[in-house]
C-alpha cells in the first residue's frame, strides 16, 4: 500500500517523464496547475482515493485525453480544476 506521500513522489515522476505523445505535452500544465508537491497542498487530495501506481498513471492519462478533447472549448487550467475538484 503506498502511503500519501509515496502517492505524490508517484504523480510528480510520472509528470516528468518525457513527453511520448500531443496528450503527454499537457503534463506540464498539470504540473503548473498543481504547484506544490506536498503533503499539505490540499489540491492533491484526490489522491487519497488512488491505491496504486497504475491508478496514478491511469488518472493522468484520462486527465491528459479530457484536455485533448476539450481544449477547445475551454482553458487547460479549468479541464483540470474541474477533473480534480469534480471528479
């Protein structure tokens, strides 16, 4: 079981990682977006409902594809507020 913090060094790293494809250029403004990767920064709670590393790469490469497709009807920073806050 990954504790809090293991699950945010997990989404930090798996942000990092090289950009494979248009949907992976958008990494960066999720990284923008969240600011801080720490314990106390309450944006990242919806980590509390991930169990495992592949749930963490799933949740970016659905956030990811949600922008790909939405980008032009609205702003990348309010596909991810939403995707975050809304689920």
């Amino acid at each position: 079981m990954l504790t809090y913090k293991d699950k945010i060094v997990c989404l930090e790293n798996y942000l990092n990682k090289i950009e494979e494809n248009y949907a992976d250029s958008f990494k960066a403004d999720i990284i923008i977006f969240i600011d801080l990767f720490d314990t106390n920064n309450t944006v990242l709670k919806f980590l509390i409902d991930i169990n495992t590393v592949g749930e963490i790469e799933n949740w970016i490469t659905k956030l990811t594809s949600r922008i790909v497709i939405r980008e032009d009807e609205m702003e990348v920073s309010e596909i991810i507020y939403d995707y975050i806050e809304l689920g």
